[in-house]
C-alpha cells in the first residue's frame, strides 16, 4: 500500500496540473466507495495536497475530494475521454484546461479496489476515521521527541503496531516502519521506548520517508507514479523484503515473521529485546 513518501511524489505531481481547472465530467464504478467522484462536477481543483497517506484536492466551494489509493490505485492523466470499457476503471473526471494543460481526463485505475474517494467539507474527517485520527505530520515542528514518546506511551502494543495505526505519526507503513525500527537498532515487538530511545527513532523516520520522497517511492509491484513511472527507493531499502538475507550492518541474518497480521524483517542481533 503507498505510504507517505508514495503519496507525496504523486501529490507533487498533479499539483501543477490540477490548479485552477473545472470539473466538466465526472463518473465512477457503482461501488459506494467510488460514487462521490461525481460529486466534484462543476467545482474547480484549487491544488493538490496530502495529509499521511490521503490526497487532498481541495475544491473551490470549500469542500474537498479526498482519495486513498489503497494497494493497487493510480492516478493518471489522458487526452481522451474515460473508457466505459476500461475493467480497472474506477473513477475519471473531465478536467477544463488550464495554463499548462489543454482539457484532459483524470483517472483512477484499481485493480484490487481498496482505494476509495470521499468528498467532505474542507477540513473534516469524521467520516474517514483513519484521516481524522491521524497523528502529526513527520515534520510538523509540533512533533518533538517528547511528543512523539508521549503519543507511544498510550498504547501497550508492539511499537511497530504502533507506527502502522497511523496515531503517534501519519504516514509511515510497513516498508518504512521496518526501515526505521532498523536503523534505529529497535526490536519492532517492544512496547515501551525511553525519550531517548523514542527520539532516536522520530529522528530515523523522519531519515527513511525523506530519502523514500527523494528516490519518489517506493515500486515493489504495482505503486506507480502519475507517468507510469516507478520509484528507485526500493533499491535502497535494508531491511523491509530482506528476511533471510545478511544484515547490512553486522551480518547476522534477518528475521522475517509476521506480527500483527503484517511480515516484519529485523536483525535479531542488532534490534534485540
């Protein structure tokens, strides 16, 4: 599933393209979770933004489109109208010109169909629980170490449980939990992290999700850019898929098992309990 850094390449890729134009058009497949598309018709995308691992595309009569692209979502763009056809297809809009396109087609493709699109008042949430829920920003200034132990410290589960219920800090999933918990020397099943310990790991995801927006995500299979272009980060990665595999900073080799329903990778030399 596209994680924060996933996410933020394809928000600063359809930034550019989405300001200022019109929805003329709008579908979606029947399913409950891609009929609010429609919703947008007649309003202008004012830009794209995110919050964690949702879109944000704000409109200009104070409501917003929301889009979660699930496993298996993409977005793209075409100079032809919406295929009704198209298998995949789950959601388009017909997008008035602007400065830099002329009209187009924007359009969302799932083939697994986790993804889902909301329309909702600017700035509330409470009907996407995950959204409303969601801790800070890896990067806000209010997230300090102190912060960031305190969010840990109201829940008893394992600290990459944690990370993953999107509480303490927005964002980050599997690949960059594991990539963090590694660098970070944390065994992922421990519950209770001291201060220090705490704001050594904030300080290494907040390392992992830059490097992951640098390289523009991560590409293990179906996670694709607003080109159809894939992510490099995957070539980077030294601990997420690598169980099995020597560890990179003392050789022993990686654990990989699953806790809480998700496959974890840690050196159970290196990130001992």
């Amino acid at each position: 599933m596209p994680e924060l850094p996933e996410v933020e390449t394809v928000r600063r890729e359809l930034d550019p393209r989405v300001r200022g134009r019109k929805v003329l058009e709008a579908g979606s497949h029947p399913s409950a979770k891609f009929v609010p598309a429609v919703d947008t018709i007649g309003a202008s995308l004012t830009h794209a933004d995110r919050r964690g691992k949702f879109l944000l595309l704000p409109l200009d009569d104070a409501r917003e489109l929301v889009i979660h692209l699930g496993m298996t979502g993409k977005l793209s763009f075409s100079d032809t109208p919406a295929d009704p056809e198209d298998p995949y297809l789950r959601a388009w809009w017909r997008l008035a010109e602007n400065h830099t396109a002329p009209e187009q087609t924007l359009r969302f493709h799932d083939v697994r169909r986790f993804g889902r699109i909301r329309v909702v008042p600017a700035g509330d949430y409470s009907s996407i629980p995950t959204l409303a829920n969601a801790g800070p920003e890896p990067w806000d200034p209010v997230l300090t170490p102190q912060l960031f132990h305190s969010l840990i410290k109201k829940s008893k589960r394992a600290i990459k449980t944690q990370l993953l219920s999107q509480r303490p800090i927005a964002g980050v999933g599997n690949i960059y939990a594991d990539e963090a918990l590694w660098a970070a020397q944390i065994n992922p099943k421990v519950t209770r992290l001291g201060l220090d310990r705490a704001g050594m790991l904030l300080e290494e995801l907040r390392d992992v999700l830059e490097k992951g927006v640098e390289n523009g995500g991560t590409t293990l299979r179906d996670y694709r850019n607003v080109d159809g272009g894939t992510g490099e980060n995957q070539h980077s990665l030294v601990a997420y898929g690598r169980g099995g595999q020597p560890c990179l900073r003392c050789d022993s080799t990686l654990t990989s098992a699953v806790l809480d329903a998700r496959t974890t990778v840690w050196c159970p030399n290196c990130q001992r309990r």
